[in-house]
C-alpha cells in the first residue's frame, strides 16, 4: 500500500493520456484507476518492495496493470511478468528510485 494514490501518479505520469501500455505491454485505461473489476486497471507497483528494503517514494513506484503488478509479486531484481524479463536498475543520483528495464 502506498501513501499515493493511482489516479495522482497517472496524472503526474501520463497527463490528459486516456489509455497507455504498462512497461510489460498490457493496456491501462485512466477510467478503471480505483476499479479492481476492469480488465483495464491499473495499479501501484513498488519496484523494489517495502518488504524488501524498498521505499513508499514516486521514484520506487511504477504504474502498472493489476496483472503486471501480481505476476512481479515481491520479486526483484528479476522477474517475469507477461511472458516477458524484466529487471530494476537505479536510478543515478536518486537514493532508493529505480526503473524498469528489458533483461
């Protein structure tokens, strides 16, 4: 859980932008922010989890489909995620903020 909701990180992230792809290729619409029933929703992902030393800050959080976000789960560096390798790399001169990137 986080202190930010998905609604304000879209708006900082993706402005007026209605739909967008999360990083593994999955269709996010701005509509289905908070709707946990849509096949469209999408989520807040800390890169690095909380439960593994990660921070509650925008640059360890990725917004993501619901299904991108479950099959990361708390792995990291590494994961799979739409049949696809992923993997976190920090960001320079930012403590604890990561991006995600093909592996």
């Amino acid at each position: 859980m986080s202190k930010y909701t998905t609604i304000e990180i879209w708006n900082e992230v993706y402005g007026k932008l209605e739909e967008v792809k999360d990083y593994a290729g999955r269709l996010m619409k701005k509509t289905a922010c908070g709707n946990p029933d849509s096949k469209y929703h999408p989520t807040l992902d800390h890169i690095r989890p909380i439960s593994k030393g990660g921070k509650d800050i925008k640059g360890n959080l990725k917004i993501c489909h619901t299904l991108t976000n479950e099959e990361k789960g708390d792995d990291f560096p590494h994961w799979m995620t739409n049949g696809k390798k992923f993997k976190a790399k920090k960001k320079d001169g930012e403590l604890g903020s990561y991006i995600v990137v093909p592996n």
